[in-house]
C-alpha cells in the first residue's frame, strides 16, 4: 500500500495505514488523515486495511481469497477485502516509498446521496459479515439509538433531506437482505 495524499491540497495525507476497525462501532480510522505529510509517515509497516484507490497485490492472495464481494459495490470494498485476505493469514503491508495524489470520491462526488447510502449500507454490512453475535448486538444497539438519530437530525437540520433519506435507506437494506455471503 502505497502512501496517500489528497490531490488537493496535496501536502495533506489521507493514507499511512489502518487503524483497527472498532467490531463494536464500526469505525475504522486511517493513519494520518488530514495531517501534513512532513515526514513523520515514511517508516514501512504492516497495517490492518488497504486502501481501494491503489495497491498492489500478489496473484497467491487473490487465488486464495478472492476478489472484491461486489455487493459492496462502493466503499467498505477493501476493507472486506482486507479483512478477508488477513484471516487468510496474510500481511497488507504500508510502504511510503510509493506515494500518490488521490481526487477522493471522483466516482460519486464528495457531497452525494448516493455516497451516503452505500457508506452507511456498506458499513452495517461489514459488521454483518465479520463480527461475533455479541459484537453485532452491541453495534446495532448502538448504531439504532446513538448513530441512526444523530446523523438523520443533523441532515435534516442542515436542510440534506435526499441524505437523511439515504442514509434511513442504506440502513434498511440489511433488513431486507439476509445474505452476508462473500461475493
């Protein structure tokens, strides 16, 4: 994995690695957003996730593990990816010899409903597909009585209605899909 930066302003780091995903949030931070690259991100290192705008991977892990499940489609792709190719029992390594600009959210814009959607469908889903029953139990707990309200209000309160509607629905599609298989 190679280190990421913004492509505007370029200076600033979006990649050096993952942090582990919270099994009970949901959450998963990466090293270094939004700090100034001035060095401190050039060591070398193993890392939880790789990053979906660029890596290199070897044929053995995709053999062995397999693709993307396409029924991401749109974010949490690689860190399904990731996590599946760590259980297989490899390493995804951070090297910051490699460096590139990324145009995040090119794809669907930055401010986009749809980006809404599959972040927050996407999410719960991950946790679907890689907790234990209790840490699912813990994450809808919290996701239904702290996350759900907190982000419904705060689109509507700031006038992102098709958002709050996004968001309601990305939720609602792990209700009516009971797969969590791996492609």
């Amino acid at each position: 994995m190679p280190k990421i930066r913004f492509f505007d302003p370029p200076q600033l780091v979006q990649y050096a690695g993952y942090n582990p995903i919270n099994l009970y949030t949901g959450t998963a931070t990466a090293i270094g957003f939004n700090q100034k690259d001035s060095g401190q991100f050039d060591q070398p290192h193993p890392t939880y996730f790789a990053h979906g705008c660029a890596m290199l991977v070897s044929r053995k892990v995709v053999e062995q593990v397999g693709r993307f499940a396409e029924r991401f489609f749109l974010y949490y792709e690689e860190l399904d990816w990731s996590q599946r190719i760590r259980n297989a029992g490899f390493i995804i390594y951070y090297q910051p010899t490699a460096t590139i600009l990324h145009k995040e959210s090119a794809s669907v814009g930055q401010n986009s409903p749809l980006r809404t959607y599959y972040l927050t469908r996407n999410r719960i889903l991950f946790m679907r597909r890689h907790c234990s029953s209790f840490q699912r139990i813990v994450f809808f707990l919290y996701f239904g009585t702290l996350v759900l309200p907190k982000h419904v209000v705060s689109y509507a309160v700031t006038g992102k209605i098709k958002h709050a509607k996004a968001f309601i629905q990305g939720a609602l599609w792990n209700l009516t899909s009971t797969s969590i298989s791996p492609v």
